[in-house]
C-alpha cells in the first residue's frame, strides 16, 4: 500500500456486515495505510443507507463521521438516488458533483486506481 488513490464502491445496503467492512477499509485506507485519497461511492440500494429516515441512519451517520476524520471522500450516486426516491434533502451526507456512479468508476479505472468493491 502507499499513496494511491482508491475508489470503494458500496453496491448493496441491505448487508449490515458489507457496510460496515467498506467503512472499516475505507477508514483504514485514509487513515493508517497513508493512501492519496479515498473515495467511498454509494451507488445502487447502498444510497438507502445515507436516507436519514432510514432505521441505520443513526449508525451510518457515526460512521461517516469517523469516515470523514479519516479524510475520505464520500459520494452519492444521483442515478441511484433518482432510482430510490431520495432527495438530496433526505441524504445524511452528500458530496458528490451529481456525477452518475457509472461515470465516477469509469473515471477512477481510466485514471488507474484501484476500484473495490462491497
């Protein structure tokens, strides 16, 4: 590991397990592994998991927290979001130049950094 860049995407939100790995790597990328810079893309059924009314928010909110201290960037999905039926209003966090998902990945693979994905 080094100063790369990484892009986690977060496919799935309905896996509590999966959620919190993409935050413990994504963290640890940031924070302990000295990587460039972290992106963690909420794209698909995972952008329930940034709805504030959802039952987790309280949980994914503590996290992003935590996720932000480790200077990781977080993204949302405005494809998924549109998909899902939520609002920019509605997100707990949201920092993404309304950049569809696909685009963001492509980006990052062209660029060549290394893509995970839960």
């Amino acid at each position: 590991m080094g100063k790369e860049d990484y892009l986690l995407t977060l496919i799935s939100g309905n896996d509590s397990t999966r959620l919190d790995e993409a935050f413990i790597v994504a963290t640890g990328l940031g924070a302990k592994m000295g990587a460039k810079s972290v992106t963690l893309l909420f794209i698909g059924s995972s952008i329930e998991t940034l709805n504030k009314y959802d039952p987790r928010s309280l949980i994914v909110k503590n996290k992003l927290d935590d996720a932000k201290k480790a200077n990781v960037k977080i993204m949302a999905c405005p494809v998924a979001m549109d998909y899902y039926h939520i609002t920019e209003e509605e997100l707990l966090y949201y920092d993404c130049d309304k950049i569809p998902g696909g685009k963001v990945i492509a980006d990052a693979a062209r660029e060549g950094n290394t893509i995970l994905t839960f």
